[in-house]
C-alpha cells in the first residue's frame, strides 16, 4: 500500500511538471518598464470629438410670474437661457447682453465647465419665481426653483442620450439700470450636483495681469499633457517645466489615449504679495478628453495649488513655484 502511494505521488509530481513547462512554452519575458510616452489617436480616433452643436434651450415662466413685471420677467428668462447655454458650451464666450453682468457671465461659464464632463443636449426648463422682495423701487430680491429636464451623454461626439432631471434654487437680485432690468446677483449652490457654490469662479480674484499668468500656466501644462505644443513656455520656470512634462507621463498612465485637457482656475483664497512676488491658492478644475471603450468620454479633476509668482521686468508675471498632487504625482518645486 505504501509503495502504490509513492507511486502515486511520483507521477503526480511529474504531471505537474509537464504542466508548468507547457504553460510557459511561447511566451517572453515581461519588458522592464519605462517612462510612459504619450499615445497619440489614431487616425480613426481623430474622428472621435466633442460633437460640435447649437443647444435647444427651452425655457419657461411658471408659479408665480405675475408678481413680476414683464421686464422682469424677461430678464430672469434671459439669464436662465444663459445658464444652460453655459451648461452646453462652456468652452465658448457668452455674448454680452445688458440682461446680466460680466460677473455672472463668468460665474455662469465656471458652473458649466464643471457640469462638463457630459455632452448636454436639449434642455427644458421651468423656472419658478417665489417671494419677490422690493428693496427699493429700482432693485427687487427674488427666489427662482428651476426645475430641468436635460438630454446627455457621456459619449463625447454624440448630443443624445439619456435625460436627467434635477432642480436647483437660486437667489437672484434685480436692479434696474438704463438699458432696463438687470440680474446682478445670483445666491445658488449645487455642490452636491456639480461642486459649484456661487463666487466660486470670480470670488477673491487676483489683478488681471496675475491672473493671466496663472491662467498661462495651467495652459501649458494642460497643452504638454494633450500632446500640443505651449502657446507661452516662458510663463514658468525651467522646473516647472519639467514638472508639466511628468505629470503628462502620470496622465498618459491614467488615461492612455488623450484627445483635449482644458482647466479654469477657481476657488481662490486672498492673495499674500511681498514686493515682487505673489502666492495664490486656488483650486484648478482639470478636465481631460480621453478614449475609454471605444468613444471618447471625459473626466473632471479638482487639484489644489499653491503658486508662487515673480513680477518679471515687461510686468508680466511668472510662475517660479507650485504645491500640488494630482494623478498620483506630486509636485514641489520652489522659488
């Protein structure tokens, strides 16, 4: 009996053997891994975009519209289309109507890059006015429930696609101005839909000039990681630089085929300026065109900076230092 075991367990030794050797007959050794280099699309994928279109916007006053003027009325309406405009093409400048304020156009652009990781279709929407306050004869306070109906998809180059429903509450402030009625406020938050609170986009805003040099920035790396060449590479230092180069390579690891990045900075803290240089603290709302499954699908990233800039002698501003993580890499580099 123990000799027909031994047996047994000799040639169970050498099927598993045989076993081994076969399943390793045909096949290489793995390749020492490397820096990861960027795929560009095919020309197939070039095919595959953001699906250029005009937006079907539909809105419509309900609730209690009569205890507004018709003026009134009509601005509101007005600057709920901009809203959803902004929502289908926040890549794309709104027209300047006397309806609202630059401000708002901005705030309103911001809310929908945020909302951008959809494609937004047709969208229909009532707007609920509620408890008009008249702070004077010229300026009046007033809620607005608006209640949408949306199409979109998650499918880049197509319009179509499933409909989603929400609402949203907003604090809308009136004045009246010469060109007629005007929304000069808007109080809203939708941070548990899109991440967006009301200020988040214009709020504690640095001058103009330093603002472009953040804005500078953001595009170079966002042009390094989408494979385009940088409109202004001496809007940071060497460093820097070499930074947007590797966290393209932490991009390509994450996303492999990529089409378009873009990325608007919001959030920002107040300002701390010594002399000739600034910090700021905001966070950038990155959003990156990539091929997922065979269509191009996108995805939004929040990452939280803090920039050094240093005023150069033709009064630019240059970014000479940043603290982030994003994409599994981090970054340090200082003045």
């Amino acid at each position: 009996m123990n000799r027909l075991f031994r047996r047994l367990s000799l040639l169970l030794c050498v099927l598993l053997l045989l076993i081994t050797a076969l399943s390793g007959c045909g096949t290489s050794p793995a390749a020492p891994s490397g820096p990861s280099t960027p795929q560009a699309p095919t020309a197939e994928d070039e095919a595959l975009r953001r699906a250029p279109f005009q937006p079907v916007i539909t809105c419509e006053l309900a609730g209690e519209a009569e205890t507004l003027t018709e003026e009134q009325q009509q601005a509101i309406l007005s600057y709920t289309t901009m809203l959803c405009t902004a929502l289908a093409r926040p890549d794309d400048p709104l027209p300047e109507e006397p309806y609202t304020t630059d401000t708002l156009r901005q705030e309103a652009l911001t809310r929908g890059f945020l909302w951008s990781s959809y494609i937004w279709g047709e969208q229909r929407v009532q707007v609920y006015p509620m408890n008009p306050i008249y702070r004077s004869e010229d300026a009046v306070e007033v809620w607005a429930s608006l209640r949408v109906e949306a199409n979109y998809s998650s499918d880049l180059t197509q319009t179509t696609g499933d409909t989603f429903g929400y609402g949203s509450l907003h604090h809308l402030t009136l004045n009246r101005t010469a060109q007629g009625w005007q929304v000069v406020g808007d109080d809203c938050e939708e941070s548990d839909l899109c991440g967006y609170l009301s200020g988040c986009g214009t709020a504690s805003l640095p001058s103009e000039d330093i603002l472009a040099g953040i804005q500078n920035y953001l595009d170079l790396r966002a042009a390094v990681m989408a494979g385009r060449t940088p409109a202004a590479p001496a809007c940071c230092t060497a460093p820097l630089r070499e930074d947007a180069q590797a966290l393209a390579e932490a991009a390509v690891d994450e996303y492999a085929v990529i089409y378009d990045v873009q990325c608007r900075p919001a959030y920002f803290a107040p300002m701390q300026q010594s002399g000739e240089t600034v910090q700021v603290t905001f966070r950038e709302i990155l959003r990156v065109d990539h091929l997922r499954q065979g269509v191009i699908a996108a995805t939004r990233t929040s990452v939280d900076h803090t920039l050094t800039l240093r005023r150069q002698t033709d009064g630019s501003w240059q970014v000479c230092g940043d603290s982030y993580e994003a994409l599994g890499h981090t970054c340090a580099v200082t003045p």
